[in-house]
C-alpha cells in the first residue's frame, strides 16, 4: 500500500486528518473523534488548523457548548477534499498493485503478504 500526503509549502493533508475529518463527521465532535484515535483535543485542533491554514479554507464548522452540548460538522470543501483525497488514494493504491510485480519481480504481494 502506498501512503500519501499532500504538500502545499508543508505536509497539508493525509491519512492522519482523513481519519481525523471522517471521526468528526461520524460523531460530530472533534473531541469525540480525536478521543477515539488517541488525540489529545488540543493536538486535533492544532492538526485541522495548520491544514485549513496551508489549504485556505475551513475544514470544520464548530458550535459551543450549552444547553444541547457543542459540535462540529464539516465543511462543504472538507467533504469535497476527504472524498477526493479517497478516490485519489484508490487509483493510486490499485496502479501501484499493478506495477510493484513489473520493479519487484519475485517479491510477492506489495502489502507484504
């Protein structure tokens, strides 16, 4: 399998905040999501805000807390970059299956298995 960031000046975007926008959209709470991976919620907001900072627009929308709790939501491009960035991940992932035989012959199976 192929691992995959993107770079704008620095590293931008890549699986750590995929897993990181798709935990928000299923829970609807960066506490909640960054809970589940092992992240603290200070560390998930300096992540989202260094990428929404290279990339030039909000990944999140947030509410505060109250009577209902806070949350967050994505946003229209965040769904648009997390959707892209998967389909771009499949096509490279599936072309690097097809190749590795091609550079590695003998060499098995290029997950290692």
């Amino acid at each position: 399998m192929v691992r995959i960031q993107l770079y704008t000046d620095d590293k931008c975007f890549g699986p750590g905040i995929a897993q990181l926008l798709e935990l928000v959209a299923e829970r609807k709470s960066l506490r909640a999501a960054a809970q589940s991976m092992g992240m603290a919620y200070s560390k998930a907001w300096t992540v989202v805000r260094r990428c929404e900072e290279s990339l030039g627009y909000p990944l999140l929308l947030s509410s505060t807390g109250g009577r209902h709790g806070g949350g967050a939501e994505l946003t229209d491009e965040a769904r648009a970059m997390l959707a892209g960035y998967r389909a771009y991940c499949r096509a490279l992932n599936e072309a690097a299956e097809r190749l590795f035989p091609d550079y590695f012959p003998g060499s098995g199976n290029p997950d290692g298995q």
